[in-house]
C-alpha cells in the first residue's frame, strides 16, 4: 500500500494546517492542481475558514502549472506528510515503505 494526495481527506484540521505549513504555499498550491475535485473540496472544508478562503481564491488566480511541476509538488508534500508523521507532529499512519 503505498500514500498518495488522495489520502488527504483523512487528515484533521489541524494535520491539513501543519502540512501545508511546513510545505509552503507555492507547494500546496500547485500539489492541489494534481487532486481529484473531492479531495480538493474535503481540503477547502477542513481549512480554517480564514486559510480555505485564501487558498480557494489563489487557486482562482493561478495560472495552469506545467504537469511536471504539479507531479513534484505533489512529491513534495507526500514527503512532508511523511515526515511529520514519523517526528509525531500530524496523526498519519503511513504504510511500511514510506517509514523510514
């Protein structure tokens, strides 16, 4: 079993914020492009409202990223998530081989 974005309709409010956090806005934005609508829209829901406001409208505002950028974004913030769950920051099970 292996982790991939659509496993972040199963974080918190508060795993979702210390992801994207640590990720950094660029990141987190053009990772979103790379997402099924649900779990776009599961992501935008959880979100302060404050922060899902301001993420939704710089997705309005953002050009269509290169597929390549959205593919490493991605990456990226499956490493993250990965991360923060072995240093016990979000409460993620991660599958076997993305335990370091």
């Amino acid at each position: 079993m292996t982790v991939d974005l659509e496993d972040l309709k199963y974080l918190s409010q508060g795993d979702l914020v210390a992801l994207f956090r640590r990720a950094g806005r660029q990141v987190v934005l053009t990772a979103l492009w790379g997402v099924d609508r649900s779990v776009r829209d599961y992501v935008l829901r959880t979100l302060p409202r404050h922060e899902s406001e301001q993420l939704r409208e710089a997705l309005q505002r953002m050009p269509t990223p290169a597929l390549e950028s959205v593919r490493l974004a991605g990456r990226r913030l499956l490493n993250l998530l990965g991360e923060l769950s072995r240093e016990g920051r979000i409460a993620f099970d991660l599958p076997e081989d993305l335990v370091a």
